[in-house]
C-alpha cells in the first residue's frame, strides 16, 4: 500500500521539479463550454489491495449512477479516469501526473496517507480538488494541503477512541506496533497525545518497515514480549496486518493476559469477506478493533444487496472505505452540480514555464491549471447531504462532522460490537446518531462497554502488564539505617535487610496474585542516614524501580513518584526534656482557667442584683440605704458559693432564679474540687517548651534527625532558621544533646516523627516528654515510578494486610514498646475551661432574663396606672391663686416608683381609684370638675 522509503527521494524530487515550473500567470486558457456533456474526474488508488478491491467497484457504482440521475449534472456526465498507483509512492507519483494531462476537475482517492502527501503538491498547484475516501493521516489536515479534502474519518479522532479504551480499563501503558510511514508514524503520534491527557503513555514505539518480512517482525514481537506491558496497540497496513498476528500467535502471545487493539485496517480485511478463512480468524480471537461506524439506514441497505451484481467486483462483501470511497463520487458531483448551475466555467489555462525539455520525455506542457478550482473547492467544504455513510458535511477543520467507531470484539467466527466511541459520546453502547442529539453528557453511566472475550478466551479483566521478562527483577532502594534499625537495617542474610518495614512489603507483595522478582540495594554510606528526599528523586529518575523503607508521604515527593497506601500513621511532634514542677502558693487558682474564673466572677454578681431587683420593694432585708444595699448585693452573691446567705427570699421570680443558680453553684463546687485534688495530687512535669508556636519563637537550637525530612520543614514551611537546627545521628545524640541543653551546646527540643519518637522514648524509659500535639499528619509508604501499576496492587494488599490484623502483628513483633503517659498533659486536662460549663451559665442567664422581663412588665403596668393624668389640676400653696398644670412623667419619676415598696404603692394605687371614682360621681351630679375654692 505504501511505497518503499529508498523511492521518496525520487518522487519528492520529481514533485519539486514540477510544482515549482508551473507557478506564475495562466496564459493560453482553453475554455470549455458553460454546460459540458462529460466532465472529467479521476481515480487513484491500488487497484490489487484489501481496500482497493472494495473500492474500484463502489467508485464505478456511483459514477453510473450519478450519470442516471436526472436531478443530477442535467445533461452532463462523469467521465471516470482510473489509474493504479500499485502501492508505489513513485508509481503513484508518476499515475498523478499522468492524470493531470486528461484535466480533471478533481481526484478521488488515494487509499495511501504516504502517497497523498506527495500528490497534493501537485494537486495544489494545478487547484484540482483531491478527495480522499482512505488518506487518515492527521497531518494532511494542515493548512500547507489546500486542496486537499478528506471524506472519511481522520485517525486524530481514532487515536483518541483507543485512548478512551486504555483510560475504560485502567492500563498505564501501551506498546504501539506500527509501520513506518507518514500513516503509522503520524498516526502514532496522535496516540501518545491522547494518552497523555489521560496520564497514560506510550512506553515503547515498536516500528518496522513497510513491507517487511516475516522474519524482521518476529524479531520486533520477541523484542516487545521481553517489555513490561501487554497491551499492545496495531496500526498497520491491511495488506501486512494478518501477518503481526500470526508471529504473535507463533510466539504465545495472543494467550490469556495479552491485550491486543487493532485501528480500522483490521476490520477493513474482515469485512471484505462474507466467510472469513478459520485459520484467518484463529489468529485473532480476543482482538479489539475499531471499525468506522456508519449508520444503518435504506440506502446502505440497497447498495449492500446491489454489491453482488456490480461490475469490477472481485470479493464476497466490501468494508467501510468503499461507502466513503462511495459518497466521494457523489460529494463531487452536487459540487459540480452546484458548481456549473452557478454559471461555472470549466476552464484551463497553461503555463509558458512549463515546457518540454530536451531530450525529456516528460510532456510538462500537458499539466494545465484548472481555473476555478478553488472556487469548486469552497463548493465542496459547503456541500451537506446524506449518503451511504450518512450526513456529509465538513467542519471548520475540514474534517467530516461527528466522527464515531464501532467498538468490535473478535471471537469465534467472527466479531460482535461492544460499543460504540463518537467524539459527542465518548465510549457507549447507545449509537451515536442517538447521543449526538442529545445534550452532551460525560456522566460514568453512559461510558461503558459490554463484556469482552479477551485472548485465551477469558472474560476476565488483564491486568495489562506483566514483569519483564529479559530476566532483570525489580530493583528496591532501601534506606541503609544507623539509627532506629527496628524499621529498616542491613541483614546478614537473604534478602539482606530487614526491619518493620520490609516485612510489611514482603507481606503485601506475598498477596498479589503474580511473582514480583526483586532485589534490594541499600543506600547510603552506613555511617549516617541517607537523605531520603534523594531517595525518592533516585526513583524518579529511573535509578530504581522502587524504594521501600520508613519514606514519609509528602506534598512534594508524590509530584515526582507513586506512593502506596500508608502503612503507618506518622506525624512531626516535640520532644523535650522536663522537670516537676514545685507547689505554688498559687495552685488554688489552677483549676479554672482564666475565662472560667472571670465569667463565675461576673455571674455572682450578676445573680445577686438579679435577686436585688426582685427582692427590693417586698422584702425589708434588702432595703434600706445605698451603701447597705450594695454591701447586701455583694454579700449575697457570693455567700451563696458556700450556701451561707441568711437573706430570706420572699418573691416567686427571686425564688426560681435563686433555685437555678445553686444549682449551677453546686456543679461548680463540686468540678472545682474534683480538679484541684487532682492537680495536687499527680505529679507536674513542665518544660519551658510548650509547642510548635514557642518553640518557633524561641532562639534555641532545635535537633532533627538525618536525612529527615523535618529539616526542610522547619526551615522552608516555618521559616526557622538554619542555623538553628542540627542534625543529629542517632537515639544516643539525642539523649545527649536533651542532657546538655541549648546553653551547654545541646538542643531545647527535638522535632521528629512519632513513630521515631515513641521508640526514642521507650529506650530512655520515658525520660523526656512529648510536649503540645502532633502539628502534622503524614504516613509512611513505598514509593515507585510514576504510574507503575504495582503501586496500585501494593496499596490493594497493604488494605488487606490492615484488614486481617497481619500489619498489627507485624507491628507487635518489631515494635512492642514501653508507652509513657503524658502526666503533664493530664494535669493540664484536669483544668476546667468555660466550654465545659456554657450549657448552666446559659440556663441560668436565660431564667434571669425571664423573671426580670416579668417584674419590669409588672412594674410597668403599676406606674402606668399610678402616673398623674395630663390635666391634672395642681393646687397653689395661696389659695387665692389657683391654676391648673401640666405635669408628665419623668426618668426620675419611674426610678423613686419602683425604689417604692410595694405595699406602699398598692396603697396609692388604691386612694387613686376611690377619688376617680368620687370625682366621676361629681361630674354626673353637675358640680364643677375643680376643687371649691
């Protein structure tokens, strides 16, 4: 199908040679008449090939028919030129300029991506349409091709398909098995983009030549079978493609745990036959393929029962190009319909530069320039209609519009359709015609396939990528430790380390349903811990395949690598060395912190005007003068702590109010002295160092360990000083450098993480202290390349380590350590805060509100009554004087009434309504309203 590489300096020559003389002004046009009786368009493709042999008969179909149809070119006919290319890019070349010289107002074809690339200089040039119904390389949809116009499916949107393939079932990686041309190379390319939007990768490009033989292929399957990945994607020829299957057949390959996809080459050469060779179908049984997809519809059903009965037909069945090649034909015929209804001439001019060489052979000067070619070309990018593929129409990039596959399976004696992929739909097994008419939706619902019968005729999912086999097992770098060796160390004997750790990997990796051959390389020095920041960038770098170890999971160690699961919880904490702390003739206070002390405070004196309020005007002990009512006020408020008040209350509200404040007393006593028998009872330890904030604050030195990442912590995230913090060796430095202390050249405090720290401590038998809490929180995990899907199956074990209790047990054997208990931090528990209390301050305030709402409303609607009327008539001291006044109540007024006492209010009240009530009998009598003079 494509043509041999030692041929493309030949043609690309040739190419150059005639592009460049047939540039500059038309001349000598030759005008044809405005309605033509035959118009001339030619064919170019391989006549002896899968596709061509489906082709050539659709292509002459479609001409007669066109030349039968009466609401068609009316009164002109196609006039079809057919030239082999022989699967030649050369030959191709040459039939190209061979079918220029009969002036063709457009080309259909080539079947060749190779070959089209080198034709569309020459259509370019001559402003012929070339319109390709099998040219899917992605590339030939750039601008630098004008002219020419793809009517089938570019591979940009293939690609994409069996990306969205790798994506459905979870592969990190592929091996693309491709021929090497512009088709495949392209093609290929496109992929590697496609998957890397889906963090998948392309990790070896196996090419091999076009047309090569059997014995370079099974070189190329015996090279890839030594790889990691089994799924292998096949972009190649129709004509070579059987030949890839039957090496890998040869070879075990197409046996359970391979995965093999195949682009639309494979279900071109199925479908061109009813009855597939058994043999044929052997080789591929468990195959993904993609095949264009075109709908079914009645059109498609009578060409299919007509293909019988064409001429030129050399098989049983036709695939998919033979459509396009189909609708080709027919897209270039309502063009030129359009095209001469419009008053289009079709015309040709030549070029005087153009001419015939001594001694040449080559007849340049027959190569004419199609006038208004490019004014059919914007016909064609215009045309929409429906044919055998269904609707035609172009998009803004040139590429036909709603591009889809069928999604096959191959089995048995032959193949069945799992899905569909459209680029409106993605994945489904809702046809395409469906989905694009509905609104887009990616939900995870609609991307699903059916099951498929993978190679080896299993349904169950492969994993897709195996160890390799060129005998290399999977190289582990471990953490060469000289501190803390319960977690990970140098053994003496096979695998040659050992620790927490490395049981736990080997538990995990003893799970997984496959061999993992491994080896384990220490890394350091052994004289101090290696820096496992470099660790993890060796991994990333390709020096090993993984590293397991005591490795903590940070932000910036997984940009760079692939973490398992935690097995272990860890975090940074504090440790510092403490003392008692002595008796203070302070320690009364200690129970309460200061917001409780102070809120209690407020709430005595609060309770006890409460009282005050309510008590004053009916009960003679709390009345009396200012500074006696204040005294009782604070006197009671806080006799009421110890039950001693002697005040009697007489009022309902006072009653319930002081009720509840016992109450709330009573909790309150009883929480104090349960909390200061406690304080002075267990032992204090304090330490100058509190926590994370004093420590940050303070100017001591603070101690780290090797190769920890609590360094770069400390200085990038908390901005302390390097100069500050040391790294120390081991658990002895530690203990030492506690011991001396920042003024003798040790350190204040110690950060590390906690699992690191409870062993420290249970070696020194508690002798330092945790101090604040844990202000990170991070995890231990093994670390491995970036997508390495043996990090996803490790994390799948470790769950189901922790799940059975083995990751406990593992634990217990190499870590069964002494617990210190925190006394400090239970003396500082047994501090009682305000949160503890806020439920009982809330009642109590709440019922103060209350009764207070009901003695002022009370109060209120008494002095309303008791207040004098607005024409109230106020004697004069000389009785031969009298007026009358106005007098309104006042703040001064409210205040003396309520400092009242009640009983004396209720009598006022009382003579108030009798002289209204003699008053209004006077009235009625007819006296006069005022007093007698």
């Amino acid at each position: 199908m494509e043509g041999g590489s030692r041929k493309a300096v030949v043609f690309l020559i040739l190419c150059t040679w005639v592009s460049m003389g047939v540039m500059g002004e038309s001349v000598n046009a030759t005008v044809s008449s405005a309605k033509p009786s035959t118009v001339n368009i030619g064919a170019l493709f391989t006549l002896d090939s899968v596709i061509g042999r489906s082709v050539k008969p659709a292509v002459a179909a479609a001409v007669d028919d066109v030349n039968n149809d009466p609401t068609v070119l009316a009164g002109t006919k196609l006039n079809l030129i057919l030239h082999d290319t022989n699967c030649s890019g050369f030959l191709g070349t040459v039939k190209a300029l061979e079918l220029m010289e009969n002036d063709v107002v457009g080309v259909i074809g080539p079947q060749s991506s190779g070959i089209a690339h080198v034709i569309t200089h020459v259509v370019d040039e001559l402003h012929v349409p070339l319109l390709s119904f099998g040219a899917t390389d992605p590339t030939l949809a750039s601008l630098q091709y004008p002219y020419f116009l793809r009517t089938t499916q570019s591979d940009y949107f293939q690609m994409y398909a069996i990306a969205d393939l790798i994506e459905n079932y979870g592969w990190r990686e592929v091996i693309a098995i491709f021929v090497d041309d512009d088709y495949g190379r392209n093609g290929i390319s496109i992929l590697g983009d496609a998957l890397s939007t889906k963090r998948a990768k392309i990790s070896y490009k196996a090419a091999f030549a076009p047309g090569a033989p059997r014995s370079d292929i099974n070189d190329l399957l015996v090279e890839v079978n030594l790889m990691e990945s089994r799924v292998y994607v096949v972009h190649v020829n129709p004509d070579s493609g059987l030949t890839i299957f039957s090496v890998a057949k040869y070879l075990g390959m197409m046996t359970a745990g391979y995965v093999w996809i195949a682009t639309d080459w494979l279900p071109s050469v199925l479908d061109s036959s009813a009855v597939v060779d058994p043999d044929t179908m052997d080789l591929i049984q468990g195959v993904i393929a993609l095949r264009h997809h075109t709908p079914d519809s009645d059109m498609k059903k009578s060409f299919t029962s007509r293909w019988k009965n064409l001429k030129y037909k050399e098989t049983s069945s036709f695939n998919s190009y033979a459509l396009y090649a189909y609708d080709s034909v027919w897209l270039l015929a309502r063009a030129l319909d359009v095209f001469l209804s419009n008053g289009g001439n079709i015309s040709f001019s030549s070029d005087p530069r153009l001419h015939n060489t001594n001694g040449s052979s080559l007849h340049l000067t027959a190569l004419r320039t199609f006038k208004e070619g490019q004014r059919l070309l914007q016909i064609l990018l215009a045309v929409n209609f429906t044919g055998l593929t269904g609707q035609i129409q172009f998009d803004s990039q040139r590429n036909v519009i709603h591009p889809a596959f069928d999604v096959l399976n191959i089995g048995g004696t032959g193949s069945r359709r799992i899905g569909y992929w459209s680029n409106c739909s993605g994945l489904s097994v809702v046809a395409p015609e469906i989905l694009c008419m509905k609104p887009p939706n990616n939900s995870s619902h609609n991307k699903q396939l059916y099951s498929v019968i993978w190679p080896g005729e299993t349904t169950k999912h492969p994993r897709g990528w195996v160890f390799p086999n060129n005998g290399k097992p999977l190289q582990i770098a471990v953490p060469d430790r000289v501190s803390y060796k319960a977690f990970v160390s140098k053994d003496k004997g096979y695998p040659w380390v050992k620790g927490y750790c490395i049981d736990v990997f080997e538990a995990a990796v003893n799970l997984l349903p496959y061999a993992v051959p491994r080896s384990y390389k220490l890394y350091g020095d052994g004289l101090r811990n290696p820096s496992y920041d470099d660790i993890v960038n060796a991994v990333a770098q390709h020096q090993y395949d993984a590293a397991v170890g005591d490795i903590t999971i940070t932000t910036n160690r997984t940009r760079i690598v692939d973490f398992t699961q935690p097995f272990m919880e860890s975090g940074l904490v504090i440790v510092a060395p403490v003392k008692g702390r002595t008796s203070s003739a302070w320690a009364f206070l200690r129970p309460f912190t200061w917001e409780m002390w102070c809120v209690t405070g407020a709430f005595f004196l609060f309770v006890g005007a409460v009282v005050w309020i309510l008590e004053h005007r009916i009960n003679r002990e709390f009345r009396g003068p200012p500074s006696q009512q204040l005294i009782t006020i604070f006197w009671f408020s806080f006799s009421t702590m110890f039950f001693a008040h002697r005040e009697n209350t007489v009022s309902s509200l006072g009653r319930l109010v002081l009720i509840i404040w016992l109450f709330v007393v009573l909790i309150i006593n009883s929480s104090y002295t349960a909390s200061l028998t406690s304080i002075l009872t267990v032992q204090q330890l304090t330490s100058k160092i509190e926590g994370i904030d004093s420590l940050v604050s303070s100017p001591d030195p603070i101690g780290v360990q090797d190769g920890s990442f609590a360094y770069s912590y400390l200085a990038n995230e908390l901005n302390i000083a390097v100069s500050r913090i040391r790294s120390l060796k081991d658990s002895d430095e530690y203990a030492q450098a506690l011991h001396l202390g920042p003024k003798r050249g040790g350190v204040a405090a110690i950060v590390d993480e906690l699992p690191y720290i409870e062993l420290f401590m249970s070696n020194t038998n508690c002798e330092f202290r945790v101090v604040g809490q844990e202000f990170t929180k991070s995890g231990w995990g093994f670390a491995f390349q970036r997508d390495s899907p043996l990090a996803v199956d490790l994390s799948t074990a470790i769950l189901q380590l922790s799940e059975n209790g083995e990751l406990q047990r593992i634990h217990d054997k190499w870590l069964s350590i002494q617990a210190c208990s925190s006394q400090d931090s239970q003396a500082d528990s047994s501090r009682l805060s305000l949160g503890s209390f806020w439920g009982l301050f809330l009642i109590c305030g709440i019922a103060c509100f209350l009764a207070l709402s009901i003695f002022f409303c009370r109060v209120c609607g008494q002095y309303r009554r008791y207040a004098p009327e607005a024409d109230e008539v106020i004697e004069d001291p000389e009785p031969t004087r009298p007026r009358c006044a106005f007098r309104s109540p006042s703040v001064k007024d409210l205040i003396d009434f309520v400092d009242k006492r009640e009983a004396e209010i209720k009598d006022m009240l009382r003579r108030k309504s009798s002289d209204n009530r003699r008053h209004s009998s006077r009235s009625s009598d007819g006296q006069p309203g005022s007093p007698s003079q």
